[in-house]
C-alpha cells in the first residue's frame, strides 16, 4: 500500500538527513534527484518529516531506523495535523476521528506517556515571560505567513489577494497573515509592494520609531546616520527606510553573498543611497568598507541596528528540524552553544559601541528565546559601557503563529 511506501520514504530520508543544513532545502534537492514522486507524495512525505521533527525532544525519540519511529511519527501526525489524514486513517483511524480536538485532548487521548514540556525541555535558560507550556505546544503547528505592506501599497496589496481569492488576516493597517503555503511571489511584487516579514519582527519598527523620534530634533537639516551591522538581506534596513527616509544608510555583513541578494531586494524596493561592506565584526581590527578607500570613524553614527547572530531558537516552530538537532551538552570545561553564541554577541556589541555617536541609539535584537542571548547580554551591555537601557522586550510570538524575538533599545551617553 502507498501509506507504507510512505513511511519507508520518509524513514530513508531521515536516515540521510543529518541536520547540516535546512531541512527544505535538502528535501528539495532529494526529490528532484528522484523523479518517481508526484506532488501529492512529496506532501505526504514532506508532512510526515516535519511532524517528526516537531516533537523535538519528546520520547519516543528513536533513530528513524530503530523499532518506534512509526509510533513516533504517527503521534507527531495526530498532534501536528488539523484535518483528517488518509495516512491516519488507514494506520490509526481512531485518532483521524479526533483530528480536530485541542492539544490538550489530543494528549489525553494518545496511548503513549509523552511530556509536551519535553518537546523543549530547557525551561530554566528561558528568558523572562515565557509559559513553557505553551511554547512547547506551538512547534505542533506551522507558523503563518506574514506579510509588511509597504507605504501607498496597502490598498493595492489587499486588492491583488482578493481577486486572487487568496485569504488573508489583518493583524493591524500594514501587517497581513496568510497561510504559510501562499505563493504570494505569484500574485504581488515582493520588496515594491509588500515585503515578507514576520509579525515581531515588523514589531522591531516600534523601537525604531522611538530612537528616530529622539533623533529628529538633533539632526535638525541633516541626514541620520545609520549602520545595520548584521544586515542579511536587509529586512530591518527596508522596515526603516519606510519609517524615515531622510537617512544615511550602511549596511554590512560578515556573507558576501548574502550582501547580494541585499543589493537586489533593495533595487526592487527602490533604494539606492547607502553603502555596504563586507566585515568580521568579531575581529577587533578596524572595519574598513569595501566600497571606499576610507574607514569607519568612531562615533560617526546616529542609530547602530545589531540584528546578532543568534541559537535562532525563537523561529524553530519554522524549521523544527534545529530543534530536533540542537543540542546543549557541552564537554566538561566548555560552553554550550547557547553560552558560545551569549559569548559571540557580546563581542560584537562590543566592537560596534565605539561607533556610536554621544547620545545615539543601539537597538540589539535577537530571535532567541534565551536568556543568555537576551536579557543577559543586554545587561552586560549597559553595565560594561555605561549605556542606558531605555526599552527591554520580549516579543512573544509562540500564541500568535509567529517567531519570538528580544529587542533592547540603549542610548549611550558619554
């Protein structure tokens, strides 16, 4: 039968799986490597990987090739799924009934001892807030698809995904949620119109208008300076930009080819004033730009946006795969990964401060739910620099289908 045929599938792909890079890309590149799968397989299979991966750390948590993998994979499908499935029902179609029902119930109903607070289990590195339970619970389902609608393009957006019959929330005048499966590429111009960005991180905007709003009446006549030290492919310089257009931008990062893709997605949004430069902002050599002969001067910048590498442990509800993955058993005498990366950010706020001008603004973000990567690198920050914390949040994600964030705003007064 093909539900078995399914199950070997997925079984074989898991035993080649090894976590070293997204899981959507390596079952991309598999399945266009074997021709045999239609597109109705590659989703069954596809499902029934994630749902896998969505228990985390929950027992029973076997090698795919071990004896319990089915009953493992079964009970990731009841909890991640929310309509019948023809792989349940033929396999265990007292559950496919139940397909509906809450988490909760669906727990009660399972004839296998599993701990949701096992899903994720490090419940004391959690930053402040967090109900564990809850955000446990979240990685059972796929966060939506959000979308920033970008200024005089609102009506325009909205209109396209209506005539398209595309459904679609709205969370606030320039914010939208859709199913995570839109092809929204198809229907709008992403970067013109609309850009994709999730809901706590178009929140970011909110500490960006505080620090501008400061700014304003200190440079009065004259453009703020802005750096976007690890800018990616410049989701927060584009939030910005809509926000305040008199600004002089600079943008970096540690990637060349991440830069690139920066360079188009700004093109297409109509930005062409800023400069960019390729740097390892851990080094504390100083930081030329690649794109002049001269160098950053200390305290020449207005506003430093220092979006950190980070455990990305607030966004695993999308690729739950480095969950499943992740691990925090260091050898004796050294950190972990979230004590490393708590170390990583450090360095860096640390080799970017000098550029701060008198009375400027650090706005540090992560997509961590950490503590060690939030609260306690941003209190490391104003005691070691002397710099005020004038915002500190956690931007909870985890009961709104959206990634969870920490964003600190300082003002550094010399």
């Amino acid at each position: 039968m093909r539900f078995h045929s399914y199950l070997n599938s997925t079984i074989q792909i898991l035993n080649e799986y090894k976590g070293e890079e997204r899981f959507a890309l390596f079952l991309k590149k598999y399945f266009s490597q074997l021709k045999k799968y239609g597109s109705k397989d590659r989703k069954q299979i596809g499902h029934l990987c994630y749902c896998f991966f969505r228990l985390g750390k929950s027992a029973p948590r076997f090698p795919p090739q071990w004896g319990g993998f089915e009953e493992r994979m079964l009970i990731g499908l009841f909890l991640c799924s929310v309509e019948p499935n023809e792989i349940l029902e033929q396999l265990k179609p007292e559950w496919n009934k139940q397909i509906n029902l809450a988490t909760e119930r669906k727990l009660l109903i399972i004839n296998y001892s599993i701990l949701i607070e096992n899903v994720f289990p490090w419940k004391e590195e959690l930053s402040d807030g967090i109900d564990h339970e809850k955000f446990c619970e979240s990685f059972f389902k796929q966060p939506d698809l959000f979308l920033r609608l970008r200024p005089k393009y609102e009506i325009v957006v909205k209109e396209k995904l209506s005539n398209a019959e595309l459904r679609f929330k709205e969370i606030n005048s320039s914010c939208l949620a859709l199913p995570n499966n839109s092809k929204v590429e198809s229907i709008i111009e992403l970067d013109r119109e609309a850009v994709i960005q999730d809901y706590n991180s178009q929140r970011v905007g909110e500490f960006l208008k505080s620090a501008i709003q400061n700014l304003i009446p200190m440079t009065i006549g004259t453009e703020i300076k802005l750096w976007d030290c690890c800018a990616g492919s410049g989701g927060k310089s584009l939030l910005l930009h809509d926000i305040h257009r008199n600004v002089d931008l600079t943008v970096s990062d540690i990637r060349e080819s991440i830069l690139a893709n920066l360079k188009k997605r700004f093109a297409k949004a109509g930005i062409k004033k800023y400069k960019s430069f390729v740097t390892d902002l851990t080094s504390n050599q100083r930081l030329r730009p690649i794109e002049s002969s001269g160098r950053l001067i200390a305290g020449d910048y207005d506003l430093i946006i220092c979006d950190a590498p980070c455990t990305g442990s607030g966004t695993w509800s999308r690729t739950p795969e480095q969950l499943y993955f992740f691990d925090e058993n260091p050898p004796a005498g050294q950190a972990g990964k979230i004590g490393q990366y708590s170390l990583l950010q450090k360095r860096i706020a640390s080799n970017i401060i000098p550029y701060l001008k008198e009375n400027g603004f650090l706005v540090y973000i992560t997509c961590s739910v950490f503590k060690k990567e939030n609260e306690e690198v941003a209190n490391y920050l104003r005691d070691e620099f002397n710099l005020e914390l004038t915002n500190m949040e956690l931007l909870k994600g985890y009961d709104k289908k959206a990634d969870t964030m920490f964003v600190s705003l300082f003002k550094r007064n010399l």
